[in-house]
C-alpha cells in the first residue's frame, strides 16, 4: 500500500462536513432536529413513515400480509420520508423516532409509537397475532433469526454496501473484509435454508420478513450491482427461498411502497389506499412528497 492511502487518525477527531460522499449531506455526529415540520397524518390505524429502502420495505411488506389475509385493522397509510433531503430531522418525525432513520411507525389505536424495523416487525406480529408462532421453542426460533437479521445486516448496508458501491473511493480492506463476512451470512441463511422452508421453521413469519428485503434482494441481483461478484448464484437454497418469497403479492405490492427509483411500474410512492396500486404512481403522490 503506498503511502497516499495511509490514513493516520488525529488525537481528537473533528467532523469534516464535506466528506463522506453520496451520503454526507445526510449523516451528522449529533442527534435531534434541524427544522420544524409535523408530520402529515392519514386516516388509517397505522401512519407509517418511511422510505422503501430494504428496512422500509419490511414494515409495508409485514402489513401488506397482514391485509391480505384479512386483517382491517392493519390498513395504512404510507408517507414519504425524503431521506436524501433530511425528511427524517424534522421535529415530527423525530418526535417519533429520537435516532431519525426510516421506518417509524405510529399507531392511533393505541397512541403508541414504534421505531426500529425490527421492533416494528414484532409490534404488528403481537397486535395481529400473526406471522410469530404461539409455542415457546417455534417462537424463540423466529426470534433468533429475527434478532440475528437486525444484527447482520449493517455488515452488509452499511459495511459491504457502503464501501463496495457509495464510498467516494474504494479500497482494498474494507471491501475485502465486508465481503468476508457478507459471504460468510448468506452461507449461513444457505445452510439453514437447507433444512427448512423459511427461517425459523416451515412457516412463514416476521423472520422472513425481516431477511428477504435484504438478503433475498442481494441474491436476486437487486442490490449494489454486486450479484457476479459476490457469486449469489452458489447460494441455492437460499435463492430458492428468495424467489418464493417473492412470489407472494403481498411482497410484490409492499416492496414497491415509498419507493422513488427503478422502473415507473415498481414504485408507489406513498399508499393511502388499496386502489393506489392500480394507480398511476405519479397521479398518486402528495404535493407534499414532490415538494
């Protein structure tokens, strides 16, 4: 390594606004609001705030299932939180989530709200009663790999992901060492993937849930561009459980919500109604999403 790429640490380290990247307009070493803005407010049960990256994808995807085996109760309402223009600091939105990241959930049945994907995830499953089995040893299973998904997947995001495809350079280690260890989790969801229809068992729950906008997407080559390099092909079991998950319409309509990128067909920009799928997304968005 030449000595251009040698970094020395300084004794006290100071926050250089300017670098970082795609990203850097966003990220900042302190928490709490940078504006005053409330949050806007829909007629459903469930006001869901978010964007449809693979954390937001979980919550539309888990109340997508819940609708679509007929729970009213879980009707909501979708609205976007432009991270990439620091929706996510405003005083509403951080009146509900403190740590300012996408998904926050509130919830007008009982005043309550839910940050964190995960907890989000767990939230519904207990309100509902679905997607997380009864027994003691089936739901501790589903837990485990609810639990194992939140800790793993910021090697993969914020690790692999990062450095491989939204760095402002690449280098060599942490590339290296994130693929590593990306590599060794879908071996991981592989082997068990051999044994077991889902994760957790062979029914369907949160763990699913929770994985597949992840890793399911990074397997069928819909995440970094990095499907050849990381040789997602190998992982069968685990490609074959990604593409049966995707094959549920609850998945295919809740992984379009919030999202603003890819082909016109696949995005849906805020939901407010089931009939907004059917819908031109254009048509659809609020004045306040397009600004």
């Amino acid at each position: 390594m030449s000595d251009k790429n040698q970094y020395e640490p300084p004794r006290i380290w100071t926050w250089d606004a300017e670098n970082g990247g795609e990203w850097a307009q966003i990220n900042r070493p302190i928490a709490g609001p940078t504006h005053e803005a409330t949050l806007p407010r829909g007629k459903h049960p469930l006001q869901i705030y978010s964007l449809g990256t693979p954390n937001g994808q979980k919550v539309t995807i888990m109340a997508e299932e819940l609708l679509a085996i007929g729970e009213t109760g879980a009707e909501y309402d979708a609205h976007l939180i432009r991270i990439g223009e620091g929706d996510q600091f405003s005083s509403g939105f951080v009146e509900i989530n403190p740590n300012s990241k996408i998904p926050a959930l509130f919830d007008t049945d009982t005043g309550s709200r839910v940050f964190e994907s995960g907890a989000i995830l767990f939230y519904l499953a207990e309100k509902f009663g679905h997607f997380l089995p009864k027994g003691t040893a089936a739901r501790t299973e589903v837990l485990n790999w609810l639990f194992w998904l939140q800790g793993s997947a910021p090697y993969l995001g914020g690790g692999f992901g990062h450095f491989y495809a939204y760095a402002p350079e690449k280098f060599e280690y942490p590339i290296n060492r994130f693929t590593m260890e990306v590599k060794r989790q879908l071996d991981v969801l592989d082997r068990e993937l051999a044994e077991h229809r889902y994760l957790g068992g062979d029914e369907y729950s949160i763990a699913d849930i929770a994985t597949w906008p992840w890793y399911g997407n990074l397997v069928l080559g819909e995440a970094y561009g990095a499907g050849e390099f990381l040789q997602v092909e190998s992982y069968k079991n685990l490609r074959r459980w990604a593409h049966e998950i995707l094959e549920r319409p609850a998945v295919q309509r809740g992984r379009k919500v919030n999202r603003t990128w890819g082909e016109p067909s696949e995005q849906l920009h805020e939901r407010h109604d089931a009939s907004d799928f059917e819908l031109n997304t254009q048509d659809k968005v609020s004045p306040e999403a397009t600004g």
